[in-house]
C-alpha cells in the first residue's frame, strides 16, 4: 500500500521521511529527547538518529505491507513537523487498531493533534471501513487524556500497571472509538 496523505486545514499529514528531499531524523530525535515524550513513550526507544532512521524505516516498511499506517503532521506552509500518528496493530479481519501520538515539544497545547487525529481517523473509518480504534495513556498523562476527550474516544477502563512512568508502575487509561460513534461537536 502506498503511503495516504491527508489535508486537515492547515496542517498537512504526509508519511515519515529521511531522503533527499525530507529529512524527518532530526524532529523525531527532538521529540523524544523531550522530558514528557521520553517519559511517556520511552518504551520506543528513539534517543539516536540511527534510532530515528529505523523508525521512518518502520514506518515506511508499515505503509509497504499494509501493518501500520503513520504520518508526520506538519505545518502547511512552512512543511515543519508538529507531530506524530501511528495507526498499529492493524486487524484487517476485525477491523480494528490502536493509535499512538505525540505532538513536538514546542507545539503542544495548540490543536494540532486533535485536529490531525480527527482526520486520520475519518480516513480509517471511510476508506480502511476500520470499526474500533483504541488509545491508551499512562494515568499521569493528562494532553493524552484531552486529546482522547476532544477526539470523541469513550474511555473503557483502567489498565492496572500497565506502564512505567518515572521508574514507577502506573497504570493506563483504555479509550475505543467507533466507527459508528457521533463526530466530536468540535474541536476546543
């Protein structure tokens, strides 16, 4: 499957890139060396731009096989990387995934994933006819929880220790969206 690029107004979702023209490396290695990135989504452990290599790797090899579909959001007009969306865990049977987000340090707090979200996921519901996606979070991380509530998620339950934030075991919050649940009123 080739990679799908997506319009979301003023934000433009294209696929992770490290070539000639795009070079994605270095905002996805700023990303993780964030503090909140790092403590939340150290598990993916991209702390090298060899590290950040494989990933755009891993992600372009996800769109190839049709496993994971994932964008870059960016900025429009100035074709910066704001953020991140990872649809995995792809069921083609069932219909059914599971996102993982992160949005750039000096973005946050702006709109930009619930907007990017909210068109990732009309693609996945429309074209990919996806029935449920979930999002989970470390309790702790509250610009995931917003993110969940603004994008019209309904949180299922609770995870017990599912995670490891700051060295401790904490748990996670477990949201599912539907493909027949209403659109969120708007986006705050």
């Amino acid at each position: 499957m080739e990679p799908v690029e997506i319009n979301a107004g003023e934000y433009y979702l294209r696929a992770f890139r490290n070539d000639d023209r795009i070079n994605d490396v270095p905002a996805i290695v700023e990303a993780y060396a964030d503090e909140d990135t790092h403590r939340y989504l150290k598990l993916m452990g991209i702390e090298t731009p060899a590290a950040a290599e494989m990933f755009v790797l891993f992600m372009t090899n996800g769109w190839k096989h049709n496993y994971r579909w994932s964008w870059a959001v960016c900025d429009a007009t100035t074709a910066e990387m704001l953020a991140g969306v990872v649809i995995r865990d792809i069921d083609h049977k069932l219909k059914m995934a599971e996102v993982t987000c992160w949005t750039q340090p000096g973005h946050r707090g702006k709109g930009v994933l619930p907007t990017a979200l909210n068109s990732v996921l009309g693609w996945v519901y429309g074209a990919m006819e996806m029935h449920r996606i979930t999002y989970r979070h470390a309790v702790s991380n509250k610009a995931s929880q917003r993110v969940a509530e603004k994008c019209g998620f309904t949180l299922e339950g609770r995870l017990r220790e599912e995670t490891i934030v700051d060295g401790q075991r904490e748990d996670m919050l477990l949201w599912s969206r539907l493909a027949t649940d209403p659109q969120p009123e708007q986006l705050r």
